[in-house]
C-alpha cells in the first residue's frame, strides 16, 4: 500500500524545547494510524506541523509521494488534510450547515444557496453514517456532534486525510463508540486517518498501525496486531504501568464532610439545571457522580464551589452552612477543585506557570506578605511542584499557553493538591492524560482519601468511576438516579441508569 | 540566559511601536512633500524645537505629565479588562478639586499644602471613576457608555462650581470672573527653573517628578503586589480569577478607582503646574484621550508608557516650532494618527489571534 503521508526528519524547537526531535512518521493509505505518547511527547506539534499551523525548525513532508512544503492550514486543505482539534472552532449560534460552508459557501447571486449547502452536507453525512441535522443550530448540540460537524468540515472541503487530536477525550463511551464507526465508514471510503488518543483500549480495537513518539523523539512504528496495552504503555512511558489502581477497602468513620440538601440551581438559560439533589460525602470516602455530560454535573459543582448561585438548598462543610459563600472563602474551608474545563476555569493561559500555580492561594503566606509577593518563593514553589508532578515544561517562566493540554492538567492537579484538602472536588481529573500521568493522579485521589479527604468525583469514565469510587451516585437530568455501593457496581448497569433507566427494571427484563 | 531572555521580551513588546513610529514618520514625509515642503526641515524643526535646548526640552516635559498619569490610568484599567474612556472627566474633576483644596488648606505650608492638592485631585478622580466601575461591577453597564456621560457631566459640574461656588466673586467679593480663584502662591509647584536656571521660561514644573513616581507606584502595584496580581488575572481570565477565589466585582471597582485616581491627578498637577486656576470651557481638555494613545504605544507597561508620554510630548511641543518653519501643523495630527492605527491594530489582531488560538491550537502563545 502506498503512502499518503510521510514526514521525513522533522525536527520542531521552541524556546527551551525540542518538541519533536527527527521524527519519521508515515501514513498509508486506508489506514487507522494512532499516534501515542506521553503528555508533552510532541504529538500534537507534529499533527499542527502537517496541517500547516507550524513550520518544523527541518525536516520535510511527502504527500502522495510528492515533496511538499505546507506553510499554513490552506495549503494543507488543497492537498486534502483535514484536521479536528480538541477544542472546536464552531459558531454556537449557526446551523450545521452554515457552520460548514463557512468560508466556502455555494454561491446564489450574491447570498449563500442554503438548500445547495443543506443538501449537500445531507449527503456527506449520510454517505459516512455521521447522522447530523444540517438545519440543528450548533449551540444545541452535544458536545459528540458538534466533533462530527468538525468531521464533516473537513469532508467538506475536500479531505482525504484526517487528523483526529484527542478526539474521545471529550466523549461518552457510547458516543466513542459511535465515532469508532464512523471511522471505520471513513477508511472503508478511502479516507486515511490519524488518531491521537491516550486510551489504549481504543487504540487496540480502532488501529492498524501505531506509532509511539516519547519526550518528541521517534520510538517505534507497529502493527496494532503484534501488539497489546501493557506493552503500549511500557513503550510510551519507558517503564512498566500499573493500569489498576491500588486501594484498600477501608472502615468509614461516617462524619459528613461535605453535605448537600435539595441542590436547586439555574443554568445559563436560568433553566432549572440541577432539580433537587441531595447526598453526603463522608470523611475519607470517594463518592463518584457517573452521568452522561450535560445532565447538571457543570451546574452542581459550580453551585458547590460558590461559582455560580444556588437558588435553593443548602451546602454544608463539615457541618458549617457555607451555602452563600463566596469561592474564597470556600477555598479557605479547605476545598479543592479540579474544573472540568482547565482553560476556561484552570488557568490563566497568558500568565506564566509560575503565577498559576498559586492561584487560589495567592494572597497566603509564604506568597504574599503584606500585599507584597514573594517572587522567589513562587518560583520555589511551582519549581518542587513541576518536580513532583512531573509536569513537562522547559521551566516555569513560559506562559501556560504554552504547555501540552496534558500538562497543564498536570500543572492544576498539582497546584489543588498543594493544599490542605478536607474535601477535593475534582471533574474530570485525568481528562487528557497519559496512562502513566493516570497512574499518578489516581494514586494522589487515593491517598488524600487515605488521610481523610472526602472526594467528590464526577467523571464521563465508567472505569475511572469504578476504579475510584467507594459509592456511586448515576446523575441523570438534574436529579440522582440512583446510589449504590461501588462493590455492586458494573459498567452494564451504571450505564442502564446512565441513560436514565433503572436497574429494577432490567431485572425485571423489560425493555427500556 | 536570563538577561538574554529579558532582552528578547522587551524587544519583542517593543518592536511594534517601534515600527509604527517609523512608520508614522515616514507617512508624515508623504503628506510634508505633498504640502511642498522638505520634510528634512519639518522634522529638524521637530526635533530641535522639542529636545535641542534646556528651555525647548522643559516645554515637552511640560506636555509629558498629565499624559503620561492618564496613559498610566488607562493602562491599569486595560489590564483589568476594561475600558476607561473617562479619564477626561476624572481629569476635570481633578483639577477643580485641586482649586478646592488650594482654597479650604490655603494656611498650609508648601510641601504639606501640595500633598492636599494632589491628594484631592486623586480622590476626586478615583470617586468618579468608580461610579462606572460600580455600574460594571454590579449591573453590567458597559463602562464606555458610563464614562462617556460622566465625561460630560464632569465638565458641566465643573463649570457650574467655577461660576458659582469657587469663583472669585463667591470667595473674595471681587466682580465675577469666568474662572476660579487661584491657587495661593503655596500651593504652586516648583518651576524647574527655579532649580536649574538653564529651563528658562519653559513652563517645566516638578509634576513631572511626581508622574514618575507614579510610574513606579504601579509598576510595583502591577507586577509586585497581590492587588495586581488579582487585577491582572481578572483582566485576563475573569472565570478562572473567580474560580481562584478573585471577587470579579471587588477587582473592577478598585481598577477603576486606581485608574481614576491616576486621570485626577493629572488634573491636580496640571493646575498645581501651571493653570492655578480652573476656567469654564465648552471643552474637553483632551489629556484623557491623548492617554489612550500614550497606553497604546506603551503596550500598558508602565516603563513603555514613559517613553510613549515622552514621544507625545516632543509631537505635540515640536508641533509648534514646525509651523514657526512653515509646515501644516496638521503634519503632527497625521502621524500620531498612523502611529495610533498602527499599534492599535497590532493590538486588535493580538486579540483576534489569540481568540483563534485559544480554540485551534492551545499552546501556541509564547511568542510575544
Ligand atoms: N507554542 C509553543 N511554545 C513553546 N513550547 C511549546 C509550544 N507548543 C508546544 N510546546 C512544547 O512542546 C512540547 C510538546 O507539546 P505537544 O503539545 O506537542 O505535546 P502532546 O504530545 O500533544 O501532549 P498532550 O498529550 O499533553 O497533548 C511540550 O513540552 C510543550 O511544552
Ligand atoms: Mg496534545
């Protein structure tokens, strides 16, 4: 078979780091090509050098064959790449439609031709199995369609090749299944796909050939065949993984740390989000929130941390009513937050590590005495930080921007387990890590269980979920479905109530 | 390494309005050509008129302080992420207080009476500006329209307390005048004359001094202090600066007052300088806008803002000396201008990248 890609000695320096280090990377065509590496291994550098979003410090780049310099994502569209980043580029308030034509819009006179555009991506949609409604209004749909309407912009303009960049990180295990599908009608047609994707198992059931790239240097090209997890994970991190995690069961002294009662609160829409939710969270206890996005988990935890106002209910932190305060003076109870969205809420992208390491305790001593900071005492401290959380950065004078997505998660989870937690509220917590960065979080989740912490989890994952959880509450539109103690779950019948069914009426065999 | 790397930052925070300068300067040479002149002379008369002597020098330090406090206000706001277009009003309501605690402290000694003036002028200021901070803060009305109106208001209010209230008629029985009474001969600062004769009859004042310290006050306040950090992040990610326990609405009032202060006090020292006296205008007096444009160029940095101020100032005193030689004193209207668009689409595409940026490719960025 032939090459549709090959990158050829691609070397990429940033200030203070060799992001890829002459790199060999082909693609053939028809194929399902996972590209795996630790966070910060330079992964996505590569991909950005081959849609033209950088140019690699040399190297060169074949594209069916032919030597082709590609010096910006236009030039990567005429040669037929196409490319969906993590964080999508859609207009909200647009159709589907709309949203893909944007830019190429089939002409009527002087307006756009809807119906041509309609009709059109009707057609892509259908003839790849992706099931979009041209006419839906973006900022309606989940967050898995709006990644297949990405998918379809490229299809659109012409692609041949995908470039997936982590692309599952985002997705419920339905909706990966679903895109699993969806590339195999894509390589089925032709097309050729490259899959960044931190989650072994999906390498091993979606990929024919995988490449491992570790600290920006070519490691190894392999059938997906001659190959399985363990041994993926030893040939990104150089050592063996531990991919269950170690915990002892363990006697509860049942004080609620972190109580919650009849939880109401608004969306942005001022729409009921959160519908009356009550639990507790004992000391030492992991209590994960399993549920699809968007059933009010966002809502719940903003309401909690003091984000965004509750309309009725009540919060309590180890017994305290801290219903209407404010997010400092919950930090100050002793809370620790990992946000679902680390752009967004994590970090202040322009500002450098080192500054953002503190946030949330910034104005504390040894920081800030007396107004004044202490620069070198924030440089100390977000220098022992990098070193314990192994967070991947020439130092921590660059900006935060210019971190791997997976390493600034890192940078976050260090920085909350920096404090004195007496409840830990973490979403997501491993979204876009590396197994081995897994490895470590889960370790840190389990510890400050161990010593007493009471963890709120909320996570898309089932096996992050029922790896972590000592008890298990299912969210389902706004409201917790059901509880059960972690011993009893499974995936089959979390995802029953997932999807807003309940167990009894499996047992009893009826259809739902 | 370090000092290599500091270097680097600055040239590349510099480069721009570097450019942009040059540019204007060059745009300039267009239009002194096309009004039939030599643009060798026009810019020889510029630049000598301005920087060539001890008394042309002290005249541009002169048109330098009150734009480079509002450069500074404006600058301590757009790193909060806002937009005070109400540096003129704080300004005026600067200046007529400066009159007011000239009079109601006139017993004063000098140096003490100085510190009430400018003190006042900064409270004034600040006060001012934080009604549109507080609107922000708490109802959400953007702060261009609010600064706006309180622009206005300014100037009507002040012209109402010169004709009724601070007037000489009201105070000294004297007839009525269509300005202030004056400040007592305490409560004016030091020409720089008086310090070093060579100034002459420039209109130099120590003001200037007291702009640089001002410079320092909020580099340290900025880059040093927790209140700056809290500021600073709210300017650049409001949701994760509330997500540190930053209270968003606590930090755009304080900005504002910081930067209204700061437009005050350029009142105060304007009329401490030189006027003594607030008159009644129909006028804006245009140190607020100017400082936009000082902010600019400076990039918000408060070393940049000093050398930008420094810039404005040698446009705006060798304006004069350039139609003394004949040339269209518009010339010096045409090259700020360019220079202004210039940086200030650097500035606009600066944030479009970034928005773009922020959604295709995450971690590019460092390479301001
Ligand atoms: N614009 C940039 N400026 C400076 N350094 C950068 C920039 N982009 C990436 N880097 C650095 O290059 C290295 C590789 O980053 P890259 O984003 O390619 O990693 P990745 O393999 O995609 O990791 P992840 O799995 O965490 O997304 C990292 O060390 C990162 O700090
Ligand atoms: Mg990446």
């Amino acid at each position: 078979m032939s090459n549709v890609v090959e990158m050829k000695n691609i070397t990429k320096i940033f200030p203070g780091v060799i992001a890829n280090d002459d790199i060999d990377f082909n693609l053939k065509k028809g194929e399902i090509h996972v590209l795996l590496g630790e966070n910060g291994a330079g992964k996505t550098t590569l991909m950005n050098i081959l849609y033209g979003l950088y140019r690699p410090t040399s190297g060169s780049i074949f594209i069916n064959g032919e030597k082709t310099i590609i010096k910006d994502p236009n030039t990567a569209i005429e040669k037929g790449i196409g490319m969906v980043h993590q964080h999508f580029m859609l207009v909200q308030t647009f159709t589907v439609a709309e949203n893909i034509v944007l830019g190429r819009e089939p002409q009527k006179g002087l307006s756009i031709d809807m119906e041509v555009a309609n009709a059109k991506v009707r057609e892509i949609s259908e003839k790849f199995g992706l099931k979009v409604n041209p006419e839906a209004k973006v900022m309606d749909l989940s967050v898995g369609i709006q990644q297949r309407v990405e998918i379809l912009k490229a299809l659109y303009r012409g692609a041949e090749i995908l470039i997936l960049d982590e692309p599952t990180a985002v997705l419920t295990p339905q909706e990966i299944e679903e895109l699993g599908v969806i590339m195999k009608n894509l390589v089925a047609e032709g097309k050729s796909i490259i899959l960044i994707t931190h989650k072994l198992k999906e390498v091993m059931s979606i990929s024919d050939r995988v490449t491992v790239i570790r600290r920006g240097k070519f490691i190894d090209t392999i059938s997906t065949q001659d190959t399985d997890t363990d041994h993926l994970a030893e040939l990104m991190v150089g050592r063996k993984v531990n991919l269950t995690v170690d915990k002892q069961t363990k006697e509860f002294t049942g004080n609620k740390v972190l109580e919650i009662k009849d939880l109401h609160v608004l969306d942005n829409r001022f729409l009921e989000a959160v519908k009356g939710i009550s639990f507790n969270v004992n000391e030492g206890e992991i209590f994960a929130l399993a549920g699809v996005d968007g059933n009010g988990q966002s809502q719940l935890i903003e309401a909690i941390t003091g984000l965004r106002k509750i309309k009725s209910g009540m919060v309590f932190i180890n017994g305290e009513d801290v219903t209407k305060y404010s997010s400092r003076k919950i930090i100050e109870q002793g809370v620790g937050h990992i946000p679902e969205d680390r752009q967004k809420r994590g970090l202040v992208l322009d500002h450098d590590l080192a500054e953002n390491m503190i946030l949330g305790y910034h104005y504390k001593e040894p920081f800030t005495k007396k107004l004044m900071m202490n620069y070198s005492e924030i440089h100390k401290h977000a220098k022992r930080l990098i070193k314990e959380f192994d967070v991947r950065t020439p130092s921590e004078n660059v900006t935060a921007h210019s971190l791997s997505g997976g390493n600034q998660q890192k940078a976050i989870v260090a920085r909350e387990f920096h404090k004195d937690l007496k409840v830990l509220i973490a979403a997501q917590p491993t979204r876009g890590l590396d197994v081995g960065s897994i490895e470590f979080v889960h370790k840190k989740i389990v510890e400050a269980r161990n010593n007493g912490t009471a963890v709120l989890l909320v996570s898309l994952e089932l096996d992050e979920v029922l790896a972590l959880a000592d008890r298990i509450g299912v969210i389902y539109d706004g409201r917790i479905v059901g509880s059960l103690d972690a011993k009893d779950a499974d995936e089959k019948k979390l995802g029953i109530m997932m999807a807003g069914g309940t167990i009894n009426k499996v047992e009893g065999g009826e259809d739902i | 390494m370090k000092g290599e790397k500091l270097i680097k930052k600055i040239w590349n925070s510099m480069k721009f309005p570097l450019i942009a300068i040059v540019l204007g300067f060059l745009v300039g040479a267009i239009f002194i050509i096309a009004s039939d002149n030599s643009p060798i002379v026009a810019y020889q008369a510029l630049f000598q008129g301005s920087l060539s002597s001890f008394s042309s020098f002290g005249e541009t330090l002169y048109k330098t302080t009150p734009i480079l406090f509002t450069g500074l206000a404006i600058a301590v706001a757009f790193r909060t992420g806002l937009f005070n277009i109400g540096a003129e009003g704080q300004y005026i309501v600067g200046a007529i207080s400066a009159v007011a605690a000239g009079w109601y402290f006139q017993g004063l000694p000098h140096l003490p009476l100085i510190i009430a003036i400018v003190i006042s002028g900064a409270l004034a200021g600040a006060l001012w500006a934080s009604i549109a901070g507080f609107l922000k803060a708490k109802i959400g009305v953007h702060e261009v329209i609010t600064t706006i109106m309180l622009n206005y208001t300014a100037l009507h209010l002040s012209n109402y307390i010169a004709k009724a209230v601070l007037n000489p008629q009201v105070l000294e029985g004297t007839e009525k005048k269509a300005h202030t009474v004056s400040l007592t001969d305490a409560g004016k600062l030091t020409k720089l004359n008086e310090i070093i004769p060579q100034f002459e009859y420039s209109s130099a004042h120590t003001g200037i001094f007291i702009a640089l310290a001002m410079v320092f006050v909020i580099y340290i306040l900025l880059f040093k202090t927790s209140i700056g950090y809290e500021l600073r992040s709210v300017g650049k990610n409001p949701d994760a600066a509330e997500y540190g326990g930053i209270n968003k609405t606590k930090n755009i009032i304080i900005s504002m007052a910081i930067s209204g202060s700061l437009a005050g006090m350029a009142g105060a020292v304007q009329v401490a300088g030189l006027l003594y006296k607030v008159s009644q205008t129909p006028n804006m007096p245009g140190y607020g806008f100017d400082g936009i444009a000082v902010a600019l160029v400076g990039q918000n940095h408060p070393i940049g803002i000093i050398f930008s101020a420094l810039l404005f100032g040698i446009l705006s005193n060798g304006s004069r000396k350039m139609q003394i030689a004949g040339i269209p004193k518009e010339i010096i209207g045409i090259i700020q201008g360019v220079i202004i668009v210039f940086v200030a689409a650097d500035q606009m595409s600066k944030i479009l990248e970034k928005r773009k940026k922020a959604k295709i490719k995450p971690k590019e960025g460092d390479e301001k």
